[in-house]
C-alpha cells in the first residue's frame, strides 16, 4: 500500500479570502514503512504572508520572492501523489487549498479526490481521544514523538512527525507492545512450569518448631497484644 503524509502552510487561515499555498511536503510510505522519496517545495504565493501566519512558519515573503509558481510544479505533485492514500492532519484545509492552487493554474486538473484518497488524522485521533487535544504538538506527547526541533511549523518536517503518529495511532506501536506482552506471558507461564516441576522433583523437608521455640513464639505474641498490634490471639477484639 503506497501512503503520502502530506502538510502545507500557507499565507492566512482562509481559501475563501485569498489565501495562497506557500510551501508543500510530503513523505512517501510503501507499506507502513518510510521510503527515501518525497516531495517538497516552497511557491510564490503572488501576494503578501499574513503576520499571523508568519508567526507560525516564518516564511518571509522575501524569501518566497524567487520561488516557483503553483503552476510550474503542479504536474510534478499530481505525478507524486496519483494513486496513493493522502494521510494529512486537518484534511479539509490542506484539501481546500491544494484544490485552489489546481483550479488557478487553468491546466484542466481535477480535485484532489480525483486523485487519492484522504485519511485525516485529525478526525481519527478525535475518535480515539475524545475530548482531549488533539493537535499535532498534542499527539506527538501522547505518543511519545520526539518534536523538540519544531520551534516553527513547517511542511516537511510536520509531515515527518505526522508520519510518525500515525504509525503510532494505527498501531505501528501497539504491534510491539503486543509482542511484548506474548513474550511476557511466555517467560511467566516457562517460570511456572519450571516451579512446578522442581515442586514435583524435590520432596520438601518440613521442620516443625520444637517446645521451646514453640513458647517463645507465644510470649512473642503475648508481648504484641500488650502494645494492641496483635491479631492472632484474639480475633473478636481485632487487636
């Protein structure tokens, strides 16, 4: 099964007022396991990047100055992802922009859905963890995923650690948890053959206290009830 995780950023939170596609990435996986190959490029969005947006990825519009246009890689990111599953977090805005960005090029390119289909992992982990956060920052703690290096969002490096909690979430973990615990239960049930065959091999010797360690326990006891930590000489007072 060929899998693409996929992020974007872009210049505002909105399709709808204007917004454009600044950067796209994506990682391939063939059978839940990475490959070396992806996808990535940063676009010239033609208009200005948002301050809010700029706070989240840092993407300057001075740095987006000489980069190319949606148009000129548009072919090349069709070829990337036709055919595969798309596992992309918040699928519905990364969706609606790539689907923007096809429309204005006016090569006659269909919708995303033509192409793939999406799992959002969004929607997923809402499933699976009701009521908590479930944010990629938030997902990437509850998994155990190392983002220490994210100071600032961006395409392909959130498409790794997506990549990573999604394994997770679908049970990449789980597996080798499951083997553990087979392993686990059969070293406990190989001790316990182990203890029941020296049971059955070597006849225990009982030794039974004499008279006088017998009463020396017994004033032991005695000595208990005294301080009222005692429980073994009267049972109807507990004591």
């Amino acid at each position: 099964m060929r899998q693409i995780v996929l992020d974007t950023e872009t210049t505002g939170l909105r399709v709808e007022d204007g917004h454009r596609l600044i950067e796209i990435g994506c990682i391939e996986m063939i059978n839940r396991r990475l490959t070396q190959r992806h996808f990535h490029f940063y676009v010239n969005p033609e208009r200005e990047v948002e301050a809010g947006a700029l706070a989240v990825h840092g993407i300057t519009n001075h740095f987006l100055q000489d980069k190319p246009l949606f148009n000129t890689i548009a072919r090349d990111f069709i070829d990337f992802i036709d055919g595969a599953e798309l596992i992309i977090h918040n699928a519905p805005f990364d969706v609606s922009f790539l689907n923007h960005e096809l429309m204005l090029t006016r090569q006659g390119y269909k919708s995303i859905s033509d192409y793939c289909s999406v799992v959002d992992t969004l929607k997923m982990a809402r499933q699976l963890h009701v009521g908590q956060r479930n944010s990629l920052d938030a997902l990437c703690k509850r998994y155990a995923v190392d983002n220490s290096k994210r100071d600032l969002h961006g395409a392909l490096m959130d498409a790794h650690l997506l990549a990573q909690v999604y394994l997770a979430m679908t049970g990449g973990q789980g597996d080798f948890f499951d083997a553990l615990t087979d392993k686990a239960d059969t070293v406990a049930q190989q001790a316990e053959n182990a203890v029941a065959t020296s049971l059955h091999q070597h006849k225990l010797h009982v030794i039974y206290a004499d008279e006088s360690e017998a009463a020396d326990h017994d004033r032991y006891l005695e000595a208990m009830k005294k301080k009222g930590k005692c429980i073994w000489l009267d049972k109807e007072t507990n004591c």
